[in-house]
C-alpha cells in the first residue's frame, strides 16, 4: 500500500473515531463532557501524524458528521472549543513565554464560553438559573487548566507509547 493511501485510510478512520465519540456523547448524558473532550483526539493525532491542514480536516469531518447526524449540545461543544483546540493548543505551546501561552489559552476558552453559552441560551432555551454564568465562568476557568495539563499527559503517552507503532 501506498503512503498517500495509508494516510488517507488512517485519516478517515481517525475522523470515524471521533464521530463515533463524539455521537455517545450526545446519548450519553452521563459522560457527555468527557467524551467530546475525548473525540478530539483523533485530531490531535493527525497533527502529530501528519501536520495542521490534515487535524484541520479531520476536525472539519467530524464537526460536520457529528452536526448532521445528532445536533445538539455536544456538537455544538465540539465545534465551539473541544475539536480545534489540539490544533490551537499546539500552536500556543510554540510561544517562547508561558505568560502568551497561557494567555492565549485563556483567552481562546473565554471565546468558546461566550460562543457555547450564546448558542446554548438561544438554541436550547437555557436559563442558567442554577448558577449565574461569572460563577460558571471561574469555575470553568479551573476545569480548563486540569483539562489542558491532562490533555498534554495523554500527548506525552501517546508519543511514547503508541506512536511507535504506526511508523509500520
């Protein structure tokens, strides 16, 4: 097999992992959250694979197929932050200070709160009786700092344990 074949099979599988992910998050509520972060993997790993323009069309796919096939909040989470951010986070790690780096995340998650939340009161009727949104803001704020630490942890296992095996 060819390698521009081997890379376009491993691209569609990688964009049917993620739809697939990001599908049991919409049914499942339990999990929801989790599972969008998760379906972004896959593109996480075709930036390691294979560079920015080929993460850029998975992530595009799996938006695309996630939306068409179940609308809904999870679609919405992983077109608003969740699939684009190992291709943004990748970038923001290029910066030569942790004070841009971390400003640029930072700045990029209060972009994504103010879309998710928009979209989420409009689209969903959601009221955010439950807690008022600064509240929820600043507590995001923390959940987004053990989610990027966490998301560089499976970056670094994924490097050293799994990458190893698709250079066959």
């Amino acid at each position: 097999m060819n390698e521009r074949t081997r890379r376009l099979a491993r691209l569609a599988i990688m964009t049917a992992l993620g739809t697939v992910l990001l599908l049991l998050g919409a049914v499942l509520p339990a999990g929801r959250l989790a599972l969008v972060a998760l379906a972004s993997l896959p593109v996480c790993v075709a930036l390691m694979m294979y560079g920015a323009k080929w993460s850029v069309g998975v992530f595009a796919l799996t938006a695309l197929l996630g939306a068409l096939i179940y609308p809904g909040a999870a679609a919405i989470m992983y077109i608003a932050f969740f699939g684009f951010y190992p291709i943004a986070k990748s970038f923001f790690e290029r910066l030569h200070s942790p004070w841009a780096e971390w400003g640029c995340k930072y700045a990029l998650y209060l972009a994504a709160f103010a879309v998710y939340w928009t979209m989420a009161k409009a689209l969903f009727s959601f009221t955010g009786k439950e807690l008022p949104w600064f509240v929820l803001l600043i507590l995001g704020a923390a959940v987004f700092w053990l989610y990027d630490r966490a998301y560089s942890g499976l970056i670094r296992f994924y490097i050293v344990r799994i990458a190893r095996y698709f250079d066959r």
